[in-house]
C-alpha cells in the first residue's frame, strides 16, 4: 500500500467532511478513496470515521490518526528527491499490466523505446486479460481494450483497436467463403469476450449498422489462442488488426467481408490519480498516445485498415 497517499486521502476526506469531495480535490475515483481508506483503517486497527447518511465524522482514532497524517505528509512534502530540471525527468520502476496478445502485438516495441529513451526506468509487464486492482498488486498502469469502462476509473484513450473478420484459406476451401455479414450463422465463428462473443458488429459501406449473432465450437478468454486456432483451420474470428496483420500479409490468413468494417474498440490506460502522476508514468502515457496512432496510421497505409 502506498501509505503517503492513503494518508492523504485521510487528511481530504477529514477537513472536506466527505469522501466525494475528497476524491474530486485529490482528482481520483471514489471507489479509490474507498479503498484508500480502508487500508489507512487496517493500518491504523481501529474505525476513523463515524459514517451515517449525512455527513462523516471522526472517531478518537481518527482524531488522533489525523494528527499523525498531517505530521507525516509534513515530512513527506519535505522530502524533495529531484529539484530543477531532474524533478521532472522519468526515473524508477513502471508495473504496467495488458493482455498477451498486446503486449506482443504493440507494446513491446513501445516498452523498448520508452527504455532508450529514459535510461532511469525499468519496466516490469504483467500478462493477464482479467481487471486488476493497481492498489492491492502495485500496477501503475493497467492497459485494456474496451468500450464499456466502469465509470468510477481514471482513464485515459490511449489508441484504437480496429477488429478484422479473418479465416485460414483451407477453412475456406472446405467450407465456402462468407460474402455478407448474415453468412456467419452458418460458418465455425470463434469468439472472444472482450470483442463480443456471440454478437458481432458491423458498419456498412452505406453506414448501416448491422449486429450478426454467431457461435461456434470453440471460445477463449485470450485472442492469441484463437488466433492460432483460426490459422489452422479451425474456424472464422473476429480479431484485433494488431494481432491478424501480419498473418493477412504473409498469405496465412484471408481478411473476410471488405465491404463492411467491424466495431472499433479503444485502447485505454488505467491509473490511479491523475494529480500524483509520476514523471515515468506521464511519460509512457504520451508515448504510447503517439506509438498506437503511428501503427494504426501505418496498417491504413498497408491497407489493412
């Protein structure tokens, strides 16, 4: 737990008299400052605040753990590690989790200029497709690929996700190609979750939007499973550009449908506060901003996209 910022979020909630106040002065979620506070209260063993409907106050604990918050956050304040031009300047260990198939795909090649760029800083990645609290595992950044964030998270858009319609040629040769985005009912369609699993969406040339139902004998919560499973035969996938690409160019797979566009999806970045940003932090956010947007202009220019 960082305790310099759970003591803070103390301190704002105890002379705001409120937690959302205390979470719109201090720029996070409440859910953060829920959790903020609940382990200053495991920290400190005892309840700090009487809550009830209309207002909060503190208990004897509380008062007394104020106190020695504002002690704390006194020397803490004190305690400049940079000043001038270095206070600025990116340094120290970044934990960023994202999904496997991203990581591979884009930001190993982001994480790699990052780290020549600002030879200071570490990175360590974290493979996982589930939502993780960046409190409880120490993650500063949380990259995920959605449409639908919950509201309470501080995010930022980071990029676009652009979908393709994909099949092997020997599932083709076997078993016919789909000409409308109606044909999918009769094919093997994989699904993914994040992507839409029984339900596809579409655009079309006339802007038309069109929601196709699909199912199929194989479903995963990793895309690059299916990626795989699709490049050998196995059925049709709706797929991330930055996943299916390279295997369009090099003849393995076969995009499907060019006549309407799969529902894009965007690339956010997750954090917990948006006022005690580090330098690092701040950092790979504006890098990544400008890398996805470099290889999605790129892919259009392959005409991929």
């Amino acid at each position: 737990m960082d305790r310099i910022t759970a003591a803070r979020v103390f301190v704002g909630i105890a002379e705001r008299g409120s937690m959302i106040a205390a979470a719109d002065a201090l720029d996070m979620s409440r859910a953060m400052v829920t959790r903020y506070l609940a382990e200053m209260e495991a920290w400190a063993g005892a309840r700090l605040l009487h809550r009830s409907t209309r207002r909060l106050s503190l208990t004897d604990a509380g008062e007394l753990t104020l106190e020695r918050c504002r002690r704390m956050l006194d020397v803490a304040d004190g305690m400049a590690v940079a000043t001038g031009a270095d206070a600025d300047t990116p340094r120290g260990l970044l934990r960023i989790t994202c999904s496997q198939a991203l990581a591979q795909a884009e930001l190993l090649g982001a994480v790699s200029e990052f780290l020549r760029r600002y030879p200071h800083t570490a990175v360590d990645l974290q493979m996982s497709n589930r939502a993780v609290n960046l409190i409880e595992e120490r993650i500063d950044l949380a990259l995920r690929v959605t449409n639908t964030l919950e509201p309470n998270l501080i995010a930022r858009q980071l990029g676009v996700c652009d979908s393709v319609v994909c099949a092997a040629p020997s599932y083709l040769q076997a078993h016919g190609t789909p000409t409308l985005p109606q044909d999918l009912a009769g094919h093997n369609c994989l699904t993914y979750n994040y992507f839409g699993k029984s339900l596809w969406q579409f655009t079309g040339a006339d802007g038309e939007k069109l929601s196709v139902p699909v199912s199929g004998n194989l479903s995963a919560n990793e895309d690059f499973i299916l990626l795989k499973a699709v490049e050998q035969g196995a059925g049709i996938a709706l797929q991330p550009l930055y996943s299916a690409a390279p295997l369009i160019r090099s003849g393995r797979l076969l995009a499907l449908l060019p006549g309407y566009t799969p529902l894009s999806m965007g690339i956010h970045g997750i954090y917990t506060s948006r006022q005690h940003m580090s330098p690092a932090l701040r950092a790979m956010l504006d890098l990544l901003l400008t890398w996805f947007a470099a290889e999605r202009q790129s892919e259009q220019g392959r005409g991929l996209s």
